[in-house]
C-alpha cells in the first residue's frame, strides 16, 4: 500500500497585504500633513493681517493724535492776520471825534464798520497762508529751505490742506502780542499739514506737514515737509479726489466745508478728520482700516486782526 506524501503548508505571502497597508499609512500622513500646512498658511496669514492691522492702527492713532493737539490749541485756522496789510496806527480813536485811519483802503475794499475792526466783531481774516496781512511770512519772506509743495504755494484751507495757527506764549503763560508799531496782533505758529501723492505706490497718498514760526516764538522753522502718515487710500469725493479735512462752522453746523471762503474763516470752530489707511508692512497681506474723528478749537474766538 503506497503511503500518502504529505506536501509542507505554503505559508501566506503578507507582501500584498503589507503593501496595502503602507498606502493607507502614507495617505492618512499625507492627509494630516496637508491639514498641518493649510493650518500653518492660515495662521500666517492672519499673522500678516494682525501685524499690519496693529501697525496701521498705531501710526494713524500718532498722526490723529498730533494733529488734534494742533487743532484744540488753535487760535485759527488759515491765516488770521487777514486778507490786506496791517495799518501801523489804530483805525479808531476812542479818545477823538470821528477816528483816524491810517490805510482807508482796507475800509474801503471790505465795506466794515471802523468801530467793528477794533471791537473785534468783524475780521479779515484769509483762507489762504501766507496772507498779505501776515507780519512774519506775507511780505514776500521766504524759509532758508524754500517753501515746501512749490506747486502749491500759497497754501489755502481744502480737503487736502489744512492750516493751523497756534498761540506762542512767553515763559508766564502770556500770549505773546507783536511789538513795535502794530496793533493789538497776537502772534501765532503756524502749521500746514498737505496731502499729497505718494511718488512710490500709485493711488497711495502721503500726509506731511511743516512749521513756520511766528513773532517771539521758540519754534524752529521746519519747512522741510515731515510725512506724519502714509498709504492714505480714501475717502475719495465725486470728483476722485483725495478727500481728508472737512470744517466745520459755528454759524452754519449743518454744513460741512471742503473749500472755505475767506468770509468764513473766522467762524470755522471745528475739522472733522476722515481717513482710510492700507498697511502692508508685513507680508503681503495688507490691512486696511478706516478712521473718522472730529476736533473742536478750544481757543478760536472771533478773530481780530486790527483793534485796540
């Protein structure tokens, strides 16, 4: 009888089955490690947007800051000393009969009452520095630098521009007044702040400024523009124009001005600040943030040029 042959069981081969697995393994990986990355490029990028975001937030709050400190000390806004040239004599004679003028014409081309000038109710003042009245810069004075903006020179109240003159003060606290033949003219600093094209990125704006001195003042003259703020975007107006400084007028609140007549000047009480500011200092996604805040002068009173 022939004895069955019994052939060794073939074991199982595991390559297929391990192979398998390891696809499996290397998806799952893969899966989680492009999780890990979206996660990363997520973060970074809000990263970028915070960054930015916080930097343009802190350099507009430094502008808006120093522009309102200007503004809440201001004696006016353009140029106070007025339209026409200071007479070097009293225009009324409160001790006589009749008064005294010693430059008719400034009577003459603005039709005011002479008692009006010198009680103050009345005033010349100009929407436009240097203005011809101006003892310290309007009779044809020049910085040792030039005049900032050429182009724009002289520089008047616009949604782009904005004048700002300051009481100068002695060392008591006095306001500091002219001395020598005018009269009663208070002496102030002056401080042009002008919106103007960033020449770096197109349909980006730069906000600068510059300082003229005025009478008794320590104030050095800083005619070379400093920029106080940059990628200024917005707000733009009808027309496509820049549109940052709006005022305000106690005689007419319900309105707001972009351009300011001379006749309007001394009434202006307040500026209302509007700005849109991208920020991308940080990575290539840019912040854009938008501010509005308005500033009233603490010390504008009605402004008179001439009087006793």
């Amino acid at each position: 009888m022939k004895q069955a042959i019994t052939r060794p069981a073939t074991p199982k081969s595991s390559t297929g089955s391990a192979l398998i697995e390891l696809m499996v393994a290397t998806l799952l990986l893969g899966v989680v490690a492009a999780g890990l990355v979206g996660l990363v490029v997520v973060n970074n990028t809000q990263s970028e947007r915070l960054v930015n975001k916080v930097s343009n937030i802190s350099d507009v709050r430094q502008a808006v800051e120093r522009i309102g400190r200007n503004i809440r000390m201001a004696r006016s806004v353009g140029d106070l000393y007025g339209l026409y040239p200071y007479p070097t004599d009293k225009l009324v004679d409160n001790h006589g009969t009749g008064g005294a003028t010693t430059d008719s014409s400034i009577l003459k081309q603005n039709s005011v009452n002479t008692q009006a000038l010198e009680d103050g109710t009345v005033t010349l003042s100009a929407s436009t520095f240097p203005a011809p009245g101006d003892p310290s810069w309007g009779a044809g004075q020049v910085p040792s630098t030039g005049w900032p903006w050429p182009s724009l020179y002289p520089y008047s109240l616009s949604q782009q521009t904005l004048i700002v003159q300051v009481p100068v003060f002695d060392s008591s606290g006095y306001p500091v007044m002219w001395s020598g033949t005018a009269i009663n003219l208070e002496s102030v600093d002056t401080y042009v702040y002008q919106v103007i094209a960033d020449p770096s990125n197109t349909g980006q704006y730069l906000l600068q400024v510059a300082g003229f001195p005025g009478y008794g003042s320590s104030m050095q003259t800083s005619s070379i523009p400093q920029t106080i703020l940059r990628g200024i975007v917005g707000p733009v107006d009808s027309n496509g124009r820049i549109s940052i400084f709006h005022y305000v007028s106690n005689a007419n609140p319900s309105s707001l001005y972009t351009d300011v007549p001379d006749n309007v000047v001394s009434t202006i009480s307040g500026i209302v600040l509007n700005l849109e500011v991208l920020r991308k200092t940080e990575g290539p996604q840019p912040s854009t943030i938008g501010f509005k805040t308005e500033f009233f002068m603490r010390n504008n009173t009605t402004a008179t040029v001439i009087g006793s």
